[in-house]
C-alpha cells in the first residue's frame, strides 16, 4: 500500500460496458475485469494531463462470460445497458430487417390439426407435409397448442402414452395469459424483434385475434414461422 500513489474503485457496470466496447471497437476478447482496468486508466489519465503515455494490464479474457455480459437481455435485466448501448443494438435490428414484418415473409398457410384427432393421424400428417410440428385448434378453429414429432416420439417409446393416444394427450399446451409460455406473433410483428425468440424456441405460431366478448379474445393460427424463414429471408434480400 506504500507504493500505491491512488486506488480506483470501480462497479460492474463501468467495468462490463468497457469491456464490451473493447469487443466492439478493438476486437480485444477480454474479460469483465479487463475492462474495470481500463476504465480506471482513463479516469487516471484524465488527470495527467496531454502527452502523458499510460500502461494498463489486461488480466482476464472473455471465455467466462458468454452468457453474461456479453448477453444484451442479460445486462438490461441488471441495469447495466446504457441507453447509447440500447439504441444502437435497436439501430442494427432495424438496419438488418429494413422494417421488415413478418408479413413480407409470405408464409404459407398454417396446416393445422384438432386436439380430438388420433396422434398417430398427426405424425402421418407431419410426414407427409416435412413438418416437425403442427398448430392444434378445437373445433371452433381456436389455438389450443402445438404437437411436435420429437415430443410424440419420447411419449411413445417410454410408454407414457399409448399408440391410440389422441392429440391432445400428446401436445405442448400454451398457456394464453402467461407471457412466458405464450408469445403473440401477428402478421403485423416486425422481424427484429423474432431474433431472442427463436434463440430458445423452434418454432412460432403466427395468429389473428378473435373476439369472444367483450373481455376475452382467443387466438386463431394462420401461418407457422421458424428461423429457417428468417434465415431464407435475409439470404434472398442480400
């Protein structure tokens, strides 16, 4: 401590957004204590004065945080995004898509099944069209859930269900009015905002509202979108 003419205290955010802007501007993958430092020998060197020449040490790389800071979810739900950092990622979405919805998309329409018919009717269904999963309605067209291949396969062969089993004894349920299990995807959803979902899910159900009363509505399918078609997307426009 005798030797130390200053100490510098610095947080996380400081520290996280200059390591970030070192990826970003140098290409230096570096850690979030890399850019504690660095931001510390600027403060420092702000006091210097012109002509001074400064050394700082770089003592961790990014390897340990890939799913920390350098995740933008991940440092807006901690506070620590700046708003210049917000706009310009919500800057790059834009540019990317070109206001793109997911109506550009022209999307076939959704081949859906009913939650009464036999699972096995479903698989058929799905073999012959190439699809890994179909939107499921009730009777009166409305979006009840999704049936997949991969989700009828293990029920199947691990004997939880039987081979007459129904759809409905087979399918992923969403639940409507949790935001977490269901996300509404209209026609009218900018393609910007699809990148997160499809970083954790396979595939969308895109829906019109319909009206019940005057307090609920429900959902019908009308296309399914999956990352291959905002792939196929971006590939055509380039």
């Amino acid at each position: 401590r005798s030797v130390v003419d200053q100490w510098i205290k610095i947080s996380d955010k400081p520290s996280f957004t200059m390591a970030r802007r070192l990826i970003r501007e140098e290409g230096v993958l570096c850690g979030g204590s890399s850019g504690g430092a660095l931001w510390a020998a600027v403060e420092a060197a702000r006091n210097l004065g012109p002509g001074k020449r400064v050394v700082t040490l770089l003592p961790d790389s990014v390897r340990n945080y890939m799913t920390r800071f350098l995740n933008d979810d991940w440092m807006m739900e901690r506070g620590f995004l700046d708003a210049e950092d917000e706009k310009r990622k919500e800057n790059e979405r834009n540019a990317q898509w070109g206001g793109a919805r997911v109506k550009d998309l022209c999307l076939k329409r959704a081949v859906v099944i009913e939650m009464s018919t036999p699972a096995h009717e479903a698989v058929e269904l799905m073999k012959t069209n190439g699809f890994d999963q179909l939107p499921v309605i009730t009777p009166r067209g409305i979006l009840r859930g999704i049936i997949t291949l991969g989700n009828v396969l293990s029920l199947v062969t691990t004997g939880r269900v039987i081979s007459d089993a129904k759809v409905s004894d087979v399918m992923f349920r969403f639940q409507i009015n949790s935001s977490k299990k269901f996300r509404e995807i209209t026609p009218e959803t900018p393609l910007a905002e699809l990148d997160h979902f499809f970083e954790n899910n396979i595939a969308g159900i895109v829906t019109e509202r319909l009206s019940i009363d005057e307090d609920r509505v429900a959902f019908k399918p009308v296309h399914v979108i999956t990352a291959v078609d905002l792939l196929t997307y971006l590939m055509d426009k380039e």
